[in-house]
C-alpha cells in the first residue's frame, strides 16, 4: 500500500459542494438563457419603416410556415393506404 492520505468528507463539505454545483448550474442557464434569447431576438427597429418591415417580414415567416405545415400533412395522408 502507499502512504496516501485518506481524505474524510462531512457533511457540509458535501452540501458546499453541492451549493457550488447547482450555482454553477444556475449561471450555466441563465447564460444559454441570455444566448437563445440574443439569437432569436428581432433586431430593434430605428424607424417605422424598419418596424414594418420586420412586422412584414415575421407574417411571410408564419405564412410559409402554415403553408409547409399543410404541404407535410398532404403528403402524409397521401401516403395512408385506402380502402
């Protein structure tokens, strides 16, 4: 055997270690929080034209979501063999 120390944990080490871990954690998610938020976050309009354009803009999104919604599911019950 080698002379190594045996290192003895209590119990507030543990919860220390656990407060530290779940603190970590806590900035860990309001940091992907703050990303996500800067990554899908329309850009600030500076004039009422850039306004409607965005509003523009975020209704042809939509729009062409809906539309490929109803693209996929024609395709899908196209697919369902009929009696």
């Amino acid at each position: 055997m080698t002379n190594r120390e045996i290192q003895k944990y209590t119990l507030e080490d543990v919860i220390e270690q656990r407060n530290k871990a779940l603190e970590d954690v806590r900035k860990s998610g309001e940091n992907i929080k703050r990303k996500m938020r800067l990554l899908f976050e329309p850009p600030k309009a500076n004039s009422k034209l850039e306004l409607f354009a965005g509003n523009i803009d975020r209704i042809i999104a939509i729009y062409d979501g809906v539309m490929l919604g109803a693209k996929i599911i024609r395709k899908i019950r196209g697919l369902r063999i009929r009696r």
